[in-house]
C-alpha cells in the first residue's frame, strides 16, 4: 500500500485569489457568449460554480466585474506576449515576431469581450467613465512594454511613439473585419504588409 502524500492545506489568500480567478474566468466566457446586456451577476456565478454570496463578497457590481475581468484577462496576456518576445531563439525577425503574437492575442476572446464592453459604453454614460479609465491603463502598459521590449535605433524617428498605437488599431481594425468578412486571406495579407512596414521604418531595433 502506498503512502498518503498530505498536500498543504491552502491559506484564506490562496483560496480567495482562486475565487477570484474563476470569476473572472466565468465573466470573460458568458460576455462572449451573451454579450454585456445579456451580461448577469447571478449567470456568472453559476458558471463559475460559486454562490451568489460568494460573487457579491469579491465583486459587488456588475460593471466591477466586467471591467476588471477584462483588465485581468489583458495583464495576463501582455505577460504571456513579453515571455514569447523575450526568448525568442537568435536568428528570429522580432517585429514579425511580436506582431505575429499580438494577432494571436488580439483576435483571442481578450479583444471581444473589450469590444463588447465599448460598445455598451457607447450609450451607457457611467460604463463609458469605467471604459475610458481602463482603457488609460491599458494603453500605459501597451506604450511601457513596446518601449520595454524594443529601442528606437535612430534615437528620435518620428513614428517610434506612435508605432504601439497604430499597430494595434491595425489589429484591432482587422479582429472587427474578421466578423463580417468571408475572404480567409485578409488577415495574412494585412500582417504581412504590417511586417513590411515596420521594417521599412526600423522601428524594431535590438534592445
């Protein structure tokens, strides 16, 4: 007969933080499913399989919930691009690299549950004040992590700031055309000429 092994019984942080996580795991899968009207406290709960308690004791709105499943979901993502970026093997184009990864985020579910959320903003004032506040610290992580990952080789090449923002309106740009078009080719064209343009204008220098 084999020895029992005793795991180590988690602490109150862990299993909260677990709580957590599953909530907003469950918000970022019934937000695609169901959109943001559609969008309920009490289906998210039982999707995770928690309590209503449980859901109102570590979120107790709605628009707290979305808002910071979205974030979350975001953060972990930005972590997993830097990882992929940063050990890229030698030999590997780093702008058609990272770009490469950014679609794969991009035209995840990250990018449509945010879409949802900006379009409900669209009419609901209190949603878009939250929605634009997010938006700021996400755009301030995006601008930190380009600048963290790659160096402008002239040192002042005018489209060096702007290029984080135009890419991912590009991206972006094209997750949205993915709804509606039927031609399976626009994506891999438009990345290429993306490609193409960053190394035109050498923004992607070695940090």
């Amino acid at each position: 007969m084999g020895v029992a092994v005793l795991r180590p019984r988690r602490t109150q942080a862990e299993r909260s933080a677990a709580t957590r996580t599953r909530l907003l795991d469950a918000t970022i899968e019934t937000l695609l499913d169901h959109g943001y009207a559609g969008t309920t406290t009490t289906g998210i709960a039982r999707r995770a399989g928690l309590s209503r308690g449980a859901q109102l004791h570590h979120f107790p709105t709605k628009m707290e919930l979305v808002l910071t499943a979205v974030e979350h979901l975001s953060e972990r993502r930005r972590d997993e691009f830097v990882q992929a970026v940063a050990t890229l093997p030698e030999g590997i184009d780093r702008a058609d690299a990272a770009i490469d990864q950014l679609w794969r985020i991009i035209s995840g579910p990250t990018f449509y549950a945010w879409l949802e959320l900006c379009v409900a903003a669209r009419t609901d004032p209190e949603l878009r004040t939250s929605v634009i506040q997010v938006y700021a610290r996400l755009h301030e992580t995006i601008q930190r992590t380009f600048r963290e990952l790659f160096s402008d080789p002239t040192g002042a090449h005018p489209f060096f700031d702007l290029a984080p923002t135009f890419v991912f309106a590009v991206l972006e740009g094209l997750a949205v055309s993915r709804l509606v078009s039927r031609d399976p080719s626009d994506a891999p064209r438009v990345l290429e000429a993306l490609k193409m343009l960053a190394r035109l204008t050498s923004v992607a220098g070695a940090p």
